[in-house]
C-alpha cells in the first residue's frame, strides 16, 4: 500500500488536537476509524483528496454521527490542513441527507439534498462516485470491526450498496461482497481486527 499522503499526518495531528482519539466509536475510536477508512480508500487505489477526505470525513459530524470535532464555521481551517477539494468532500458529505440523498444518487441528475436546509443541486458524476465510495468505506468499515453492526445493518447496508454499486469501484463492491456476505478471504483488506 502506498504511503499516505503528507497531508494524513497534518490531518491526524489536527484530528488528536481536536479530540478524536478520545470520542468512542465501533472499533476503537473515532479517530482509529478515521485512519481505517482512509487506508481502505488507499487500499482501492482512491485519489489523495478522496483518502484525506475519508480521513476527516466526520470532522463536521454526519447525519448519523453526531459529535463533530470541527464547527462549519471552521471549513478554512481544515482546507488548510487537507486542501480544498478534500475538504469540500468532507463538507459534501457532513451535509447529505442520506435518505432524500441515496436513493437516486446514480440517476444521471445526482439530485443531492443538504439535510440542515433541504437545499437540493445535481452533482457531477464524479462528484457522485466520491459520494459512494466515502460511503461505502466508512460503513464497510464500521460492519468489519462490529459484528452487532453487520448482523443488525448488513441487509439494509447490502441494498445500498447494491444500489450505489455502479457508482463503485471494483475494489470497493469487492469489498462489500466480502463483508456483508461472510465471505472474508475474498476481502482485499483481510481480515477486520477490532483493534486495528
């Protein structure tokens, strides 16, 4: 796997600072999972900008992930540290409403809607693979360490991502099917280890 990019280890740093290492998450913490999906990102051979956006992807909280360890108020000072198009990602998904948002995400109209405003735009295609390739690698990651997840979340997990999946890449619904399926030798990230 290839090194990550220089700006991981400002990101991880600003992350510590920020308290990350210490918010309770499946798997450790908050922060742990956020180096997970980063390297899961790498490991399906992502852009820089989609890695150090999975790095920091709940930096302004989600929908289903309350704490945020970084206001909006703050987006500049996060750009800083990871550049502005990952941090535009990272803002592109902190903001999705995931119900209104999924369900016709690969419609060639990518009508996303902003779960604070209701606000609705298109996005670009390749705007949408980012959305469900971020997706994907943080909820695949969370059903790898947490069994009580996969076992309560994988059916509804599995239509998703049967639904994203020509938004995928290879690697990712690999991935996917592995996990979500039990058939864990064909995981391109080997087995899940709790503690990793």
């Amino acid at each position: 796997m290839p090194a990550p990019p220089p700006a991981a280890d400002r990101a991880v740093v600003l992350l510590r600072r920020l308290g990350a290492d210490a918010i309770a998450h499946p798997g450790g913490t908050l922060l742990q999972h956020l180096v997970r999906v980063r390297a899961l990102l790498a490991l399906w051979e992502a852009r820089p900008a989609l890695q150090l956006a999975g790095l920091c992807h709940a930096a302004y909280g989600t929908e289903a992930f309350s704490p945020a360890v970084l206001g909006l108020a703050r987006r500049a000072e996060l750009a800083l540290v990871i550049g502005p198009e990952a941090e535009a990602l990272v803002h592109l998904y902190a903001l999705c409403d995931r119900a209104a948002t999924y369900p016709g995400l690969t419609h060639p109209s990518g009508r996303y809607v902003e779960r604070f405003t209701g606000r609705t735009r298109s996005l670009t295609l390749d705007r949408r693979r980012d959305l469900a390739e971020l997706t994907a690698a943080n909820e695949l990651d969370i059903a790898r360490v947490d069994p009580q997840f996969r076992a309560r979340q994988g059916p509804r997990l599995m239509a998703l991502l049967v639904r994203l999946r020509p938004l995928l890449s290879s690697a990712a619904w690999q991935t996917a099917d592995a996990v979500l399926t039990g058939r864990h030798d064909a995981d391109p990230a080997g087995p899940a280890s709790p503690a990793a």
